[in-house]
C-alpha cells in the first residue's frame, strides 16, 4: 500500500510563496509518476502540474512560469514550489502518484493553500 500525506499549505498573499511538499510511503512499490491537484472553491479538481519517471514535466497554462513540480532522487518526496501566488490559486491542494506494474493511483489528504488579495 503507498500511502501520501501533503504538508505546507496556509495563508499567502497575493504574490507570495509557498513550498508543498508530498511525503510518499511506499515500500516496494515502484512510482511510475506524480502529480499535484487543486480543488477550488466550489469547482472540480484539476491538474496542476504533473511528472514521469521518464522526466517529462507539464503544468497547467494557469501555472505554468510560477510553480515547479519536483522530486527528491527516490520518490520519497514530491515537491510543488509556488511562487507569484494569486487569489485563484486558492484551494486545497492533492498530491497523487501512480505506481509501475499495476499502475494503480493513490492521492494524499490534500493541504489548504489560501491566497489573499
């Protein structure tokens, strides 16, 4: 079973910064990827940024020149630096891994990520 707890989550200003971090208990398991997840205010989930094994990396437009997804050598760690924050990347943010073989998908709890103007 991998299991995901996020941490780093709080109160920003707008233009602020903040570090999440994504803390991956996996044992034996093989991470094939990650990714990071908003869920706005009252709007549906969506990917924020995402990254293989093969180091392929995406964001999304909203994101994209502000944050960077990262990861220590082992997959033990996901990061997600965010910086130049605006009121809409307020949020509760969700860390998710897919493992090889089965592929199967795991999320963590998510961390609130509350930006003011």
């Amino acid at each position: 079973q991998v299991q995901l707890v996020e941490s780093g989550g709080g109160l920003v200003q707008a233009g602020g910064s903040l570090r999440l971090s994504c803390a991956v208990s996996k044992g034996s398991f093989s991470i094939l990827s990650a990714a990071w997840y908003r869920q706005p205010p009252g709007k549906e989930r969506e990917l924020v940024a995402a990254m293989t094994h093969g180091a392929n990396i995406n964001y999304s437009d909203s994101v994209k020149g502000r944050f960077t997804i990262s990861r220590d050598l082992h997959w033990n760690t996901i990061y997600l630096q965010m910086n130049s924050l605006k009121p809409e990347d307020t949020g509760v943010y969700y860390c998710k891994v897919q493992t090889a073989g089965w592929r199967a998908e795991f999320w963590g709890q998510g961390t609130r990520v509350t930006v003011s103007s």
